[in-house]
C-alpha cells in the first residue's frame, strides 16, 4: 500500500503565522492535487500546550533562534506556534482535509521537542503513526509538507529507519531556513540515506 503523508500543514507555519514558512502555502494546492492518487492519506500536526519548553517566551533571557538545552537535547527556540487549541493549530482551510484518515498529535509533552510524525527528539515516545501505517501495510510513504528542514526532514529519516521506501515530494515542502542552506541540507542529507527525492508529476512512475 501506498501513503500520502502530509506534515504540519497548520496556520502557524504558513505566511501571516507564528513560524510562518516562506512561500509554505504555495505547496498546498500541490497536495491537493496529490491526493487524488492515493488511498490512504494521513497528515501530522504540531500541538503544544502553552508551557512548551521549545518556546523561547518559556526560556529567560532567550529569544528564537537561540540554542538551548532541554532535558539533555540541544533545541532551538522558537516563537510561540501551534498552541492546542488555537487557529495556528489549526490545519490549513486552504487544505483539502475530507481525504485525510487519519491525523498524528506531537509536541504535546512540554518537556521535549517532537519534530517527527514517529518519535519524539528523544526518540522515546512513538506516536501512532507506525502502527497504523503497518496496520494498513503500507510499504511506500510519500511525503509532503512543513517545513522541509524541521518536522519534514526529521519524519523522512525516521521513515528511513522504520524500513519505509519513503519518497520526498520536493515540490509539495518548503523550508524554514533559519539558516539559508538549512533546506539544502535537509535534502541532501534525506537523499544520503536513502530517501528519493521525486517531483509530484513523477508520482506515478513510483507507485
Ligand atoms: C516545526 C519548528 C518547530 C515544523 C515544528 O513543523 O517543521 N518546526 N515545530
Ligand atoms: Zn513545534
């Protein structure tokens, strides 16, 4: 079985957010367009309680962008972003969401980080995502979504590691970059371990 996996399409990261990806929103007519081709799509969301320790405004003296430590794991600070509950949470109207089977939480524990739809940054907790993927038997994981270099990138590697053939869909992400090259890094660094990085016209030759 094939999967359409669609990361963090949530308010905050797209244009006019909290953590707004630049030109995020462009990739979203992409993916609707995607999932037309697929029977099982499944999408993640960021949601963190207010007290959120990746937060800078929870951190003294600290501003985003700074590096900290939380609970033994080097971690950025970010804005404020994707609070349970608020429109930033919220996944994108822009998104079609009558498609999508199943939605992942993550972020939720404020005492660390959770990029990946599998794993917290500690790789202590799994979410749900495995099991339900292996419950439908999915072999193929396309991925999608926000950012490229943040919740994108860190899903497509423990993908990789979970033994999914995990496809990126380059033209359906964009990155943050907190540092300009950060989305070239993440892509090199997806397709250094395995990751195939395709176009959404080339979809179907890999299905
Ligand atoms: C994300 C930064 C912080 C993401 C989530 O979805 O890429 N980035 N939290
Ligand atoms: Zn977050």
């Amino acid at each position: 079985m094939n999967a359409l996996l669609i990361v963090d399409v949530q308010n905050d990261f797209l244009p006019g957010g909290n953590l707004a990806v630049p030109k995020g929103d462009q990739i979203i007519p992409i993916i609707n367009n995607l999932q037309k081709k697929f029977q099982l799509i499944v999408a993640s969301r960021d949601w963190h309680p207010a007290n959120h320790g990746s937060f800078a405004s929870n951190h003294k003296k600290q501003k985003p962008g700074d590096i900290t430590e939380l609970n033994g794991l080097e971690q950025i600070l970010w804005p404020d972003h994707c609070i349970q509950g608020s429109p930033g949470a919220e996944l994108s109207p822009l998104l079609n969401q009558n498609f999508i089977q199943r939605i992942v939480f993550k972020g939720s524990n404020p005492e660390v980080d959770s990029y990946s739809a599998f794993f917290d940054n500690g790789h202590k907790i799994e979410t749900e995502l495995h099991s339900y993927l292996q419950k439908k038997s999915v072999k193929r994981l396309f991925v999608t979504g926000l950012a490229a270099d943040v919740c994108v990138w860190f899903t497509v590697k423990d993908a990789l590691h979970l033994g999914y053939e995990t496809f990126l869909i380059t033209d359906a992400t964009k990155g943050v970059n907190i540092n300009p090259d950060d989305t070239q890094k993440a892509l090199d660094d997806m397709k250094q371990k395995g990751a195939i990085l395709i176009s959404s016209d080339q979809v179907e030759d890999f299905m």
